[in-house]
C-alpha cells in the first residue's frame, strides 16, 4: 500500500447509497454530498462502509475539488469529509451513476492523496514573492490576455515561424474571452477558469476594457499604438497561465461555532508553476489574491484549512 492508497474502498449506486444510509439511519448533514436516506432501507452496510458513511454523513470539514474529467468540459466533483482534522478522511466522487467512497486514516495520508491528485510536487513549483490583487474584470483581462499569448504560440507552430507582436488588439482580447466562455475546452485559460471558479465571469462581459486598465496600473500590462503589450511584471503570470495542464477549484467547509466557514480557492497548474488565487469575496464585488507558492507551501496552507485555522 503507498502512502495515499485508502485503507476501505467500495463503489455504489445513488440509490443503493440511499438505501443504506437508511438501514444505518444516517441522515446526511449540510456538509455531506451525500444523498438523503431512502424512505425505506436497503442492504445493510458491512463493518468497513459503515466506518466510511459515518464521517461521509456527518463531516464537520469539507473540502469539494471540481476539476476537468476524462471529456474536455465534464467535470468531476471530489470531496474530503472529515469529522476530526486528524483523521480518518473519506474521499466521495460522483460517478456517473452513483458515488466511489474511499476511507483514508490521516491527514498526512489525506495530503499525500491531495498532493497526487493535483500534481502538485509532480512538476516544477518555484516559490515568487510577487502576488496580485484583481477584482473579476482584471482577473477575466489576465486570462484573455493568456488565451491570446496562446494563440499566437500555436500559430507559430503551425506556420513553423515566429511572429513579432508587440501587442493585442482589443478586439482580440474580446474574442479570447468571449470564445472562453462559449466553449468548454479546457486548456485555455478562460474556459478553464470559467468551469471550476466560484464566480461566474459572464457577469464581467463588457468590462475587459476596465479589466485592463486595472493591469495596467498595477504595471502588468503596457498600451499605446501597438496595442496591449505584457510587461516583465506580467509576464511570469501570463505565461504560466497561458500552459495550463490543469486547472482546479477547491472550496473548502469548515464548521465553527458560529456556523461553517468557506474559502474558495482556484489553483492554476501550469508546465512551469503553480498559481493560486485565493477569492476574498464572492458576492457582489468579488477578487483574489494571486500568489505563486511552492507545492509544499501550498500543501501547508491545505493543511491549515482543514485544521480550520
């Protein structure tokens, strides 16, 4: 067994879910994915499910992974319930009938599974000081900006040539993004984003020129006649989004004695870094913080929503 491998595993349908969580009169808390009990009971679950469906049921912690699946656009939907931070952990994912349950007897084994399933530390993760605060229409002219820089690069493979452009036009910009979020393929970074952030980036449509001057002070980006051009500042940021292999969101549920605190976070995993925006607000006004941190600092700050500190 490796050191992420669950030490009980079982697949069930939704409704034979339902149907246990009956016999063992289990009532799914507001945290737990979980499907409500049957009005009558099924099979009754054996010694090592029913380990699992008490801390999938009742979980005073939860962390939900959304993330691409095996068709460009469908997402797969994976949970971390745990009662106590130290262990044991059940890992929940939607099938496409039912749910795939698995117990984990840690947190070091639970952030060891984090760590496999997000290729954290399988790929280069160099720390930077740098961070960014963006409001959506900055964030949603960053990810424009990195589809553009994506498309030129293919282009430039395709004609096997290098073209020289010292900037984008508006108008590029605009279809990058609005192309972003028509389609659902997602290795470009606004479709990408757009599938597993908490905010919904259609609301910005109509604002990317505000996006950009936002870029634009913050010294990311540079104008004038040739267009919008990415300044040493910006580069790292685009380029890293503009490779993305990967892009997750984590929100995690932590229950407090005034309720449940949530934290949504988007975590970009390119070729060459790991970026993280961290959502200091989702209403009205939303934005995040940009950082760039090492897989094992990253992990750190996993470890401490879990911990709920």
């Amino acid at each position: 067994m490796t050191t992420s491998d669950p030490i009980e595993r079982f697949a069930v349908t939704t409704e034979q879910l339902a149907g246990m969580l009956a016999s063992a009169s289990l009532s799914p808390s507001a945290n737990s994915p979980l499907p409500a009990p049957a009005e009558s009971a099924g099979d009754t679950p054996t010694d090592g499910q029913l380990r699992i469906l008490a801390v999938a049921s009742s979980p005073t912690g939860a962390l939900r992974i959304v993330g691409p699946g095996p068709d460009r656009g469908i997402g797969i939907s994976t949970s971390l319930l745990w009662i106590d931070s130290s262990g044991p952990f059940v890992i929940a994912t939607h099938t496409t009938n039912g749910f795939d349950l698995s117990l984990l007897p840690s947190r070091s084994v639970a952030l060891s599974w984090l760590d496999r399933a997000l290729s954290l530390t399988s790929l280069p993760s160099p720390p930077a000081t740098d961070r960014l605060e963006l409001d959506l229409p900055g964030y949603a002219a960053l990810l424009s900006l990195a589809d553009a820089v994506a498309d030129v690069r293919l282009r430039e493979q395709l004609e096997r040539k290098q073209q020289r452009i010292a900037g984008f036009s508006i108008e590029h910009l605009q279809y990058a993004f609005d192309t972003g979020l028509k389609t659902n393929d997602d290795r470009w970074a606004v479709s990408a984003v757009r599938l597993v952030c908490p905010v919904d980036l259609s609301t910005v449509t109509g604002q990317l020129d505000q996006g950009l001057k936002r870029l634009t002070i913050m010294g990311l980006t540079s104008g004038g006649d040739g267009g919008v051009g990415v300044t040493q500042l910006g580069a790292p940021f685009v380029s890293a989004l503009s490779s993305m292999p990967r892009c997750t969101g984590l929100a995690t549920a932590v229950t407090t004695t005034s309720g449940i605190d949530v934290s949504h976070l988007t975590i970009h995993r390119s070729a060459i870094a790991l970026h993280v925006g961290v959502w200091k607000a989702v209403g009205e006004q939303p934005w995040l913080v940009l950082t760039q941190p090492s897989a094992a600092g990253f992990v750190s700050l996993v470890d401490g929503l879990i911990k709920g500190r």
